[in-house]
C-alpha cells in the first residue's frame, strides 16, 4: 500500500506550503533522490506515502525522459526534447460549470492554502509499462470544495492547455485537441486524486505536464492529464479525448483491470521501467483497498 | 546515363567484393546498434521496447530493399545483384526472427498459453506472426542448390515475399493504430505500394503469357 489511510493523515503532517518553497531553492542543487532517505525532510512526507515493499523509485531521467504527451509528439522521447517551448508561468485555470464561485483563477491563487505533499504513487500506462514515480501536490478534491459544486455536479471535466504554437504538435490532428479527460465526482473527491505541481522536489518539468497535472494512480496513465487549464462541474459524463477516438479500446472509467484485456494486447502484465522481468498487474493497480467501493455492483468488463 | 553505365559495369558479371562487404557490413549495423545501446544504456528509459521495435523496424527495412533491389535489377539489367539480393533478404529474415524472438522471450517470457491467446485474439500478432512465416521458407531456399533443385518453382515460392511485405506492414499499422498515429506505416505502405505498382505490368505479362498458353493448349 502507498499510503496510510486517508483519515490517519492531520493537517501537521504535511509541510506548509511557504515552508515548502524556501525548502525547494535551499535543496535546488541536491540530488533528488537522496532526499527520499532524507531524515529530516523525509519525516512528513514519508509518514504520509512510504514507498511500498517490492516498490522502487524510478530515477529522475527515466521519469522525464520517458513520457507520453502528444501535444509534443508522440515519442516517449518527443516531450522531454520538444516540451521547453511551454509557458507555464503566468497560468490560468478556467473554473465553470455546476459551482458557486466559477471564475478565471491565477495558479498562485489556486495553490494559495494548499499544503503541498509528497505521494509516492506507482502508474500503469495503458501500453503495458508502469514506473513509481514520487509527486507532489494535493488533494484534488480539497480544490474543489472550495468553488462549492452544486448537487447537479456529477462529473469533473478538465481540459489541457490548446495551444499550437507552445504545443508544436498540436499542429498535427493525431488527436482531437485540446486534451480532455473526466472523473466522477466521487473519483474527483476521492482522497488518493492527486493534482500535481512537482516530483522528486522540484517543480514539474514541462514534459510531465506542468505546472499542473491530475494524478489518478489506480487509472491508466492517459486519464491523468497535463497542464490543465480548465476544470468544469457538469451533470453529464464528458466525452474524453481516448474514449471519443476509439471506445472500444478505450473507456471512460479505464480503471487499472488486468481481467479486462485492451483489443491489441493483454493487460495482465507490465513491465516496470528498468526491470526486465514482467510483473503481474494488481486490480485497480494496487489500490484496490481504497477505492473498489466506488465501483460496487457495476460490471468492469462493460465500464472499462 | 554516365552514372548508369558505370553501374552496369560494377555490377554486370559479379558483385565486387568491396559492395558485398559494405552491404554486409551495414547490414550489421542496426544489430551492433541494438546491443551496444543495451550495453551503455543508450536506449532510454525501456531499452526492450526499444530494440524490440527496431528489430521489427529493420526487418521491415530489410524486406523493402530487397524488393527495390529486384526493380533495380530489373530496370538496369544489373547481372548477379541476385546475390546481394539474398543477402538483403537474409537480413529481413535474421531482424524478423530477432524481433519474434524478442516477442517471445522478454515480452511473454515464453508463457505459450498467453502466446496463444495473443496470437487468437489479436490480429495485429497474427498478421506479425504470419509475415515471419512467409518469411521462413523462402530463407530456408535462399541458397544456391535450393534455387536450382526447384528450378521454376522457386520464383513462384518466393513470390510470398509480397504476402510478408503486406503482413508486415499491416501488422505495424494495426499496432500504431492503437496509438491513433499510423504516419510510420504510412510511409513503409506508400513504399511498399509502389513497389508493388512497379510489378504490376511485368506480374500482367506473365499472367496474360500463360493464359495465352493456355488458350492455346485447350480444345479447339
């Protein structure tokens, strides 16, 4: 399991977000990962997300050298080379939709507040790889609260940046940009929903989705998308970019599920960046614990 | 053409040795590529991936050079490139082969119920596999006895080849579709297309020669 219950976490268990920043410049020139082991920093963050048994790390370059995010090609190499032209400061996030408090909302304001933590969260492409990668960031559903949905809100509807001239392949039509993704809102709420603005304490690189990302650790990489620039309450399941361009092989719920195979291969197995042996894929990719309740009495193989 | 006579000239009797051994040698290079790039962590964050695509890659190469050699053959008379030819065609068998192997081995570590699964339900590994079988028999008959045992039988065997090219890359296609971008296969499509458009006249010949011949032999 990657973290403790959700209810075991207090508010003095995470660092302040302050805090948080001057601690970021003062550890900029130190590696990365010494800081996992890192008693004094780690103490918090590590209470919060101890990495798994069997579970590594993936490095740093593995991590940001090895992505999938079309908008700048559709190498797993394509982003790390082509991602600089991507702006991400200043950043707007269009908020609308079934809410009280919809609005254009400046990054700064979103992560005013926010006690940014570590998760350490294992994510399992749809292709058949799967790395664990340590996050920072928060609780998605904490952000929400926030603009008081309306009870007429049932999904949560994010959208990517859509921009051809930061995003050079968005010149291209492999996708119908921009990005989309959805939750329901109970997947939205969900403790374990992580928006994202670092990794191994730095800042987000450009090519894992800065500076603001969704992170669902027990769903197929693809439903967590990049750079979000529009979250939207809506009463309907939103059509997402995947699932729009081929249904059959991609649903919208597309839960982690080694039982239910993709069209083209199986997914019973993946193979963990930087192992060579193949492991067997957990339910819900490890989570199950925490969140099969959310999908009680529905057929998986029908709500892939 | 000055640069076609020249060609001719090198070519017409025998392959020099110098050709030979520099398309032998760059026939290798794609394998010294693969394994150096293993070694000394070239390859990136997934390295099977990698190799495993571009064994699959070449051999796909492989097969198209082999054929455009065939036309070349053909359009400048050049006499015994039959040898290069094999050696070309050797090659897309030897990458097909590693790649199978690759698939095999690192990808299903030789579970042969998830294999044969693989192979009923998903089309794209089994156009792959078929292409390799295509590919089998006409290495396996590649040398020069094999040629002239089966005498005319030979070239219609080894018209499979076309069979392995369709295979090959509607078996890449059916995988990059899946990741909604086809405009690698694409390419090798277009290539192969007009490789096979090349042929067209000479495959019409041959077929309306022998209906021919047959019109001719049957009852008056």
């Amino acid at each position: 399991m990657l973290i403790k219950k959700p209810q075991q976490l207090t508010e003095n268990a995470v660092t302040d977000w302050g805090l948080y920043q001057r601690r970021r410049e003062f550890l900029r020139g130190m590696a990365g990962v010494a800081l996992l082991g890192a008693g004094w920093f780690g103490q918090p963050a590590l209470a919060v997300s101890p990495r798994p048994a069997g579970d590594t790390t993936n490095s740093w370059e593995d991590i940001t050298g090895y992505n999938n995010f079309y908008e700048f090609g559709t190498g797993k190499g394509d982003p790390a080379r082509n991602a600089q032209t991507l702006q991400t400061s200043p950043w707007d996030v269009v908020v609308d939709g079934q809410c009280a408090r919809p609005g254009k909302y400046p990054l700064e304001d979103l992560l005013k507040g926010m006690s940014i933590e570590e998760r350490i969260y294992r994510l399992r492409c749809v292709e058949g790889w799967s790395m664990v990668i340590p996050w920072q960031g928060f609780e998605l559903g904490r952000l929400l609260k926030r603009f008081e949905p309306t009870s007429q809100a049932r999904y949560v509807r994010f959208e990517t940046l859509l921009d051809p001239k930061q995003m050079p392949a968005q010149q291209g039509d492999v996708l119908d940009w921009p990005y989309v993704e959805g939750l329901r809102m109970d997947e939205a709420m969900h403790p374990l929903t992580l928006l994202a603005t670092g990794l191994y304490d730095k800042t987000l690189p450009n090519q894992n989705g800065a500076p603001l990302r969704l992170v669902v650790p027990w769903k197929y990489g693809f439903k967590s998308l990049k750079s979000i620039v529009r979250i939207s309450f809506v009463e309907e399941e939103p059509e997402t970019t995947w699932n729009r361009l081929s249904p059959e092989e991609y649903g919208f719920y597309s839960n982690v599920n080694p039982e239910v195979p993709h069209p083209r291969w199986s997914q019973a197995r993946e193979r963990r960046i930087g192992e060579f042996n193949k492991r067997n894929t957990l339910m819900f990719n490890g989570y199950a614990d925490q969140v099969a309740s959310l999908y009680a009495g529905m057929d998986l193989s029908l709500y892939f | 053409m000055p640069v076609l006579s020249w060609l001719k000239r090198q070519t017409a009797s025998r392959v020099p040795v110098w050709l030979w051994l520099l398309v032998f040698s760059a026939g290798l290079l794609p394998l010294l590529h693969g394994v150096l790039g293993v070694w000394f962590h070239w390859l990136g964050a997934n390295p099977i991936e990698a190799v495993t695509r571009a064994s699959g890659d070449w051999a796909l190469r492989f097969l198209l050079l082999t054929l455009l050699l065939s036309s070349l053959r053909r359009r400048l008379g050049w006499g015994l490139s039959v040898r290069l030819r094999r050696m070309l065609g050797l090659y897309a068998f030897a990458y097909a082969a590693v790649h199978v192997l690759l698939y095999l081995w690192l990808d299903q570590f030789f579970d042969w119920a998830a294999i044969g699964e693989d192979i009923r339900e998903r089309p794209f590994i089994l156009a792959g596999l078929l292409a390799f079988l295509a590919l089998l028999p006409l290495a396996l008959t590649s040398t020069r006895t094999m040629m002239r045992r089966l005498g005319a039988r030979w070239k219609s065997l080894h018209r499979l080849v076309y069979g392995a090219g369709l295979l090959a890359v509607l078996h890449f296609w059916w995988m990059k579709e899946s990741k909604s971008d086809v405009s690698e296969p694409l390419w090798y499509a277009v290539l192969l297309g007009m490789l096979l458009l090349e042929r067209l006249p000479l495959l019409y010949r041959q077929w309306s020669g022998r209906s021919r011949v047959r019109a001719a032999s049957g009852p008056d």
